[in-house]
C-alpha cells in the first residue's frame, strides 16, 4: 500500500480515544510528551519556546537520551501544575501516524482528583495505566503493585473502558531490566486474573529515553510491539453502529414554514445502532409506538443514518416526544423508577442513604433520592464490604429511586443509556458517576 492510499484509508478510521492514568511522577506527561514529539504533533512555535525555557537542563536530557526539554512540559499546561509537579486538570492532546488518529486524555494521578479520571475514563475506547517500577520493591515475590494502580486499572473496569494496557515504565533505570519486568508483568497478571480484567498487553517502556514507546525493543527478553504499535491495533466501540438503535431527544422542531399542519422533526446524536427510513421504534419512556416517515441529517433528506451522527427523526404519526425522552429499538430500554448502579463519588460530603440528589440522564434532570448502599469496594481486597455511606472517591453499588421514570439500559450495553450524572441538590456540585446495573421495573 502507498503512503497515500494508507493516508486515505486512515482518514476514513475512526480516531482512539485513550487516557493515561497512574500514580503521582510515574511519568505520563513524559509520555504523552515523548509520543507527540516522536510523531512530530508539536508546533515550532512551541518547540522554541520550551527549548529556551528548559536551556539549563538541555545537557541532562541529551544524556539520557532525549530532546533538549522536559517532555512534561508539553502537557503540564496549568501553572500549577508545574509548581507542584502533578497533574491536576485533564488535559487533552491529538496526534497522528500514517496508520490513525489519536485523542489522548492526561487524567490526574493523584488521588484527590480521581473525579477527573473518572470523567477521561467515561469517554475513552482504551486506558493506558502506568506502573513507576522504580517506585516497587522488586526484592519481594510477587511484586506488590501500588494502591493508585489499582484504582485507576479498577475504575478504568468499572467504567467499561474496553481496552486496558499496562506499560511499565522507567526500565531505563533498571540495571538487568529483563527480570525487573518480568516479575511485575507477573503481579499485573495476577492482579487482572484477581479482578477479571481483559488486558490488551503489558509493555516495557522509558518515556524519557523513548524505549519501545513507537518502535519497538531489540532485546532478548522482550519481542512484543511497541506501546503506539499496540495503540494503532486497539478497537473503538465509542460509538456502535450494530446493534439496537438509541437516540436520546435533544431538540423538537418544526418541518418547514408556513401555515397547515407541520410534520415535527425530533433531534439529536445516535447514540448506538442504525435507523432507516420505514424502521419502527417506540418513545421512551411513554412506550408509544411509530414508524420512522423520513430521516434529516444537516437539512437534507436521507434514508439513513448511523451511531455518532445527528439526524432528525419524523414519525408518521403525532407523539408527544419533548426533550430528554429516548427514541429506541422497540423494547429495548425499560422506564423504571428504581435501579441498581456502581456509583463513583467524587463529592467531599459522603453519600447517605435517604438523601435526595438531582440526576441527569442523556438530555433530562430528575429528582431521586439514595435508597441504600448495598456494599463498598475495598481496592486493596477487591472485595465488597458493607458500608453506611460513601466517602469521596470510594466506590459502590447502590439503589436509586426515581421522581419520574427514567429508560434506563445496563451501562454494559448502552454507555449512554446505563449512564447518569448525580448532582447535590443544594449546593448544584458534580457529586457523582452512575453506571446502571440493573433496571428495576416495579
């Protein structure tokens, strides 16, 4: 294939979004750093600019193999950021390679903005978890794994992140750096058995010395891909065009102008599936019941559409469908007013039973209010424990119940559907992640 055949296919490849999430100084700013310089993302602009901030320390990065500038500083944007030396917001950079394009979410590792991660975590076809192996005792058999990695590995499961790479970073400061990886790939394996992860790989890297991170090791003991080889293989199922057809309802309009019956054009972003001209469907959560009369995308007719595109709907007959209802595959959501869900709190005020929050679920708000902790997820023993309330960033499964019937789908096969945003009602704080479980009609 020609480059410029490759360049075409790529173009019409759907981008991946991955985030990086690890422990405080395990180097994932080094590491977006490395994969935007190597794949030639930085402007020169802002090449100048860090070259002449960092000019002191240019003799110390050329020794260790790198450009003459902290890596980290092409993401460490804030001020504060940089005069802490942790990463607080989430930020995001784009990059590209002849084989596809690439969104990168940097998510906070520390653990007091683990409510970050959650949200680069919401969004993202893959995770790639760093592990500092300088930071593990690797007298110790097996190797025990820092505690910020197994949130981060267990929140990336939770949120239903469908890829998960670990890359072991730092082997530059290994002096026999074969065995070093071996004995913590095998406490990473052993910690994803524990949990019932699927990984997509584990890979040795140094993002300050650029080892394995976009071409791959000639070593003995390690023959597997680079970390952007692997990168360049990973699905995305963001956004799936198979499968049951959703869209939640963003926006109603009137077709046409002029006086006479107007037919209603019912908006918003396919969420999963595919639509067509003569498809029936059913409102949620009324549970009526129509056929699709035409299909709209950017003001032209069209006889369908598909997941992650914005189309308008007109049914062929009169529903009342308003903004924050759901149109879907006939029986394919339930309206209920109770369901169980993996809630993630990100709020400082603990989550009590019989408190009342505010929900939001694709384009609507409801009231609800907190029935019960059902358990806490203990990280460290990756076992449920029974537990009174949930302390910010602790992790549980909960029962909600609702003001209003909600058509809800377990997050597992609708990431849109099975997802809710929890907000305290008095002071208006993003408060938590809902992940549905299970609906309960009732």
């Amino acid at each position: 294939m020609t480059a410029t055949a490759q360049q075409t296919s790529t173009a019409h490849r759907p981008a991946l979004r991955f985030l990086t999430a690890g422990s405080v100084d395990d180097g994932k700013s080094t590491l977006i750093g490395r994969l935007l310089y190597d794949s030639r993302a930085i402007l020169a602009d802002q090449l100048d600019t860090l070259q002449a901030r960092a000019a002191t320390g240019a003799a110390a990065a050329r020794a260790a193999g790198g450009p003459d500038f902290d890596l980290s500083l092409l993401t460490d944007g804030l001020e504060a950021e940089r005069e802490q030396g942790i990463t607080i917001d989430v930020a995001y950079r784009y990059f590209a390679t002849p084989a596809r394009k690439f969104i990168i979410a940097d998510a906070p590792g520390h653990e007091q903005y683990t409510r970050n991660m959650v949200t680069a975590a919401a969004g993202s076809d893959a995770a790639v978890v760093l592990v500092d192996i300088t930071k593990l005792d690797l007298s110790a058999r097996p190797v025990v794994l820092l505690p910020q990695t197994r949130r981060h590995t267990l929140l990336a499961q939770l949120l239903r992140v469908p890829s998960i790479v670990f890359a072991v970073n730092k082997l530059d400061a290994m002096a026999d750096p074969g065995p070093a990886f071996a004995a913590v790939s095998e406490a990473l394996a052993a910690f994803a058995a524990e949990a019932g992860l699927s990984v997509a790989g584990t890979v040795p890297v140094s993002a300050l010395r650029g080892d394995n991170v976009t071409q791959p090791l000639d070593v003995d003991w390690y023959r597997g891909p680079s970390l952007l080889q692997l990168l360049e293989q990973l699905p995305t199922t963001s956004e799936l065009d198979s499968g049951d057809f959703s869209l939640p309802v963003q926006y109603v309009a009137r077709q046409g102008s002029g006086t006479g019956e107007q037919p209603r054009v019912l908006w918003g972003r396919i969420n999963q599936g595919a639509l067509r001209v003569g498809d029936r469907l059913q409102v949620f959560p009324s549970g009526e019941r129509a056929v699709v009369a035409a299909l709209r995308r950017a003001g032209s007719a069209v006889s369908e559409a598909s997941a992650g595109q914005s189309a308008g709907v007109v049914l062929d007959r009169q529903l009342d469908v308003s903004r924050g209802d759901w149109l879907a595959t006939p029986d394919t959501l339930q309206s209920v007013r109770r369901f169980t869900a993996t809630l993630a709190w990100l709020d400082t005020e603990a989550a009590v039973p019989g408190r009342k929050y505010l929900l939001r679920h694709g384009n609507r708000w409801v009231q609800a209010r907190l029935l019960r902790i059902v358990d806490r997820l203990d990280i460290h023993s990756l076992q449920p424990q029974a537990a009174e309330q949930l302390a910010v960033n602790e992790i549980g499964r909960v029962e909600f119940e609702l003001q209003q019937p909600l058509p809800l789908a377990p997050y597992a096969s609708n990431r849109v559907g099975g997802a809710l945003i929890v907000v305290d009602a008095a002071s208006h704080r993003t408060s938590g992640a809902l992940l549905v479980l299970r609906p309960e009609a009732r």
